[in-house]
C-alpha cells in the first residue's frame, strides 16, 4: 500500500495550504488523512480522503504488513 507520509504539505478546496498529521487506513483501498492548516490565527484539524486534497509531491510511501 502507498500513502502519502505524515508531514507532507498539501492544499485543500480552495488553495489552502496544509500539513498532514496522521494516517489512519480504514482497508486497503480506504486511507484517512488528518490534516493541519491556520484560519486566520485559530488552527484547524479534520480528516480527508486523498482526493479531497491536492499535493505537487506526489511521491507516496510504501508501506506493508506481513500476512500470515
């Protein structure tokens, strides 16, 4: 599975810049990503899918889990 790593600059509707926070993946085709981003002074936090945000690094990270 490839998921794009916690830190990684993105931009929300709207051009808004923001970081992500956290990864939670819900199954394997299901991946949640906490995002950070300023309104103003007041920070906010919410989770989107990955098509719900834009990123020009699109270099995801490979991540697996054995199966036994």
């Amino acid at each position: 599975m490839k998921v794009f790593p916690v830190g990684t600059k993105v931009f929300l509707r709207d051009d808004i810049p923001a970081t992500i926070k956290s990864i939670l993946i819900k199954s394997e085709d299901c991946v949640g990503y906490e995002c950070s981003w300023f309104n103003g002074r007041e920070r906010k936090l919410e989770w989107f899918s990955d098509y719900e945000f834009s990123c020009d690094n699109i270099n995801k990270s490979i991540i697996g889990f054995k199966k036994t």
